[in-house]
C-alpha cells in the first residue's frame, strides 16, 4: 500500500509541476505570472506586516495618563 500512495503522490506532482510550467496560448506559463508578481506581493505583504506591528506596538504602550486607580 505505500508503494502505491508513494506512486500516487509522485504522479501527481508530476502533473501539476507540468501545468504549472506549461506555456498558454500567450507564451508564458502559471509559474511565469507567479515569478513576474512575487516582488509586488512581497511589498504588500512587508508593508502590511510594518503597519500591524506599528498597531501592536501603539496598544502596548502604557497609557501616560493612567495612574492606578489613584
């Protein structure tokens, strides 16, 4: 049986590293597309990831006119 899920699995890599690579009626592929935007994706995600952790910190910070209940 693990001979046959180990075939199975192989196999279908197989076939989505081929449509992945595969050319379109355009000439380029999915992983075309994919490569050509991954720098504007990684900029959008850095920039999301800078503007959560500048909200965290914000809430974080102790508020200045808090003085314990006195």
């Amino acid at each position: 049986m693990g001979l046959l899920k180990f075939i199975a699995v192989g196999a279908a890599i197989g076939y989505g590293i081929k449509y992945v690579t595969k050319k379109g009626p355009n000439g380029r592929s999915i992983l075309d597309d994919i490569t050509e935007d991954a720098p504007e994706w990684f900029e959008k995600a850095k920039n999301y990831a800078t503007e959560k952790v500048e909200q965290v910190a914000q809430q974080a910070k102790p508020d200045a006119g808090y003085h314990g209940g006195q």
